[in-house]
C-alpha cells in the first residue's frame, strides 16, 4: 500500500494567519531524496512560498502537524506528529527486504523470504557487509 500522509502547519506572520497544506506521497519523495528532511521546504513549494522570505523563516519554527496517514506510515504518527526517522528507518529497511525477496525468489525459488528466517538473516549480513564494503 501506498505511503501518504497530508500535512499542514499553522502560524502567524504581519498579523495574518497561515495555514499551507499538501498531501505527501511519501514513498515517491523518499525514492526521489532518500529521505524526509526537508518537509517544510516542500509544504512551502507546494503553496507557492519563497523558501528565501522572512515568510519560509517564519514557518520553519513551527511544527508540521500530519493527518490521514494511509498505508505504513500510520504505525509512525501520533497525536499529529511523525515520528520521521522511525519512518525513515522502516522505509529503507523494507526496501531492502523487498530485493532481498527478488533474489531469492528469482535464484533459489524461494516465494516467502519471511519463512525461511536464517536464510532471509544471511542475505542481510551479506547486504550488510557489501554497502559497509563500498
């Protein structure tokens, strides 16, 4: 299921009242900047804010609230709030199982990675020590 979340921040500059908004798709953004640092950036983007005014410093400081969470992503919000980096993490880490199941699917017929527990933590060391290798 598709990551996306909608996220909106609030607050006050020369006596008006912001609230720009946007939904995320947040599996294409983080395919696109391996991560989700830069949420504010994009909200101010996507409603037509100079990320170089007075206005973008104004809503850096505050914070982003996130609603209609759909797909993984929801396991990583609470009380409007995500937990960025646990997403982030669990994102990256299903990425990876993900190709790891393509492997040994496609070289040892092996359809549910999941079932074979010491084979699935033998193709992680192995990723491991590659990307620590590289």
């Amino acid at each position: 299921m598709k990551n996306t979340i909608d996220a909106t921040v609030t607050f006050s500059f020369k006596g008006e009242t912001y609230t720009p908004s946007t939904n995320i798709d947040l599996d294409a953004l983080m395919e696109q900047s391996g991560g989700l640092s830069h949420l504010h950036s994009l909200l101010a983007k996507e409603n037509g804010i100079d990320t170089y005014s007075y206005l973008y410093e104004v809503m850096e400081q505050s914070p982003i609230r996130f609603v209609n969470a759909r797909g993984a992503v929801t396991d990583f919000v609470d009380n409007e709030m995500l937990d960025v980096e646990g997403f982030q993490q669990q994102w990256l880490q299903r990425r990876i199982t993900d190709k790891l199941q393509a492997i040994s699917s496609r070289v040892l017929g092996i359809d549910d990675l999941d079932n074979h527990a010491e084979l699935k933590k033998a193709l992680q060391e192995a990723y491991d020590c590659g990307k620590s290798a590289a």
